[in-house]
C-alpha cells in the first residue's frame, strides 16, 4: 500500500480491504445524529468513543480499531473506550495507516 495523505474515509475503506483481505471479519460502526420533526435531535448507534472498526482476527481474537488521518485527534471518550476494550482482552488501539492496522490486528 502506498503511503500518502489520505482523508480518514478513504483510510477506513482501505484499511477495511486490507483487513478482510488478510482474513479477518471486519465491520464499519456507523453512528449520528439527526434532528427530528419537532426539532429535538435524536442520537443513534453506539455509544461514545466507539472504533470506527471492530471485528474478528483471523485466528477469533475480538478487535477494535479507531481510524484518524495522519493529524487527527484521539477523542478522551475513544482512549477510555481502547483501554477498556484492551482490558477485556480485545486487540485495541488507533490506526493512523493501512500498515497500522495490519500490525495490530497481526
């Protein structure tokens, strides 16, 4: 895989076929947020700090990845929701590449 400046999206969804590629079950967590007809906002899906990515290793190991591009930010409600999961026995952690990915979930 190249390395070069990618939006977060495109990184997800080259991250997503690497993963299956290598074998592993991933999934997108899609979540929002939307305002409903008497304008009260409605949130939907999981809770904060969520990955964007969770899935199952290859071998059945549990994993939860959070995808930032190359400066983004790691959320404190993400950190706490990686350390948790890490706790538990989950492979845990950020991906800032396709190559971070594969290292984690390897």
């Amino acid at each position: 895989y190249r390395r070069f400046n990618m939006n977060e999206g495109t990184l997800m969804r080259a991250i997503m076929l690497a993963l299956a590629e290598s074998g592993h079950m991933v999934f997108r967590a899609n979540v929002g947020s939307f305002q409903m007809a008497d304008g009260r906002w409605f949130d939907c899906g999981l809770p904060k700090g969520f990955s964007d990515l969770f899935g199952f290793t290859s071998d059945g190991r549990p994993f939860f990845i959070e995808v930032k591009a190359p400066t983004g930010r790691v959320r404190p409600e993400q950190r706490l929701f990686i350390d948790a999961m890490r706790a538990k026995g989950a492979v845990a952690g950020i991906a800032r590449s396709v190559e971070d990915a594969l290292l984690l979930t390897a």
